[in-house]
C-alpha cells in the first residue's frame, strides 16, 4: 500500500510539473529510471562497475574525482539536452533497436 501510495504521489508531481512546464513553454523530460547517471562518469564517459549507496565520492580510471551527486546532475542535464536538441533517446539501446542513443555523435566529414 505505501508503495501505491508513493507511486501516485509521484505520478502527480510529474502532472503538475508537466502542466506549469507547458504553461511557461518549456519541457520536461523523463530519464529511465535505470540510467546509470551516478556511476557514468561525466569527464570521460566511462562507466564504473557496481557502487554501493555508501560511496560518496569517486575517482575514475582518467583522473577526474566525482562527488556522486553533483556527477548525476551533470550526466542527467547532459542526457536531457541531447534529448532536446537531437531528438535522442535516453534509454539503452537494447530497449529501442535501431534508436537514437544519447551518446556523443560522429560528425561526418564532406570532402572538398
């Protein structure tokens, strides 16, 4: 029951968000829930193995050191402006066979 009730009490907040984001013309826009923000790391791109709840901050393989929160916030606005500027999905690419992914793009070379 207090499952139910915490899913409807999100499933609400996401409406209202939705409605003053359409009121103001912006966007909302819903990451899967198991996209690996925390544990992507926002300098390179790698992905660290399994992270317990516990780890607070965390180095990477290149260097870089990440607070695991403000690392998520980096990794969720850049899956979120990918959406809205290339139309790319944020979910894994097994889910949506032949998608667009959120990762960076080749641009492709013309010739002279």
């Amino acid at each position: 029951l207090a499952r139910a009730i915490s899913d409807a009490a999100w499933s609400r907040f996401r409406s209202m968000l939705e409605y003053k984001a359409a009121w103001y013309g912006r966007e909302v826009i819903a990451v899967d829930r198991f996209f690996p923000s925390s544990r992507l790391c926002s300098a390179c791109g790698a992905l660290a193995e399994s992270m317990p709840l516990s780890v607070r901050i965390w180095t990477c393989a290149c260097g870089a050191t990440h607070d695991r929160d403000a690392n998520a916030a980096k990794n969720l606005l850049a899956a979120g402006l990918a959406v809205s500027v290339c139309g790319a999905g944020v979910r894994p690419q097994r889910r949506t066979p032949g998608g667009q992914s959120a990762t960076k793009q080749k641009t492709s070379q013309r010739e002279p």
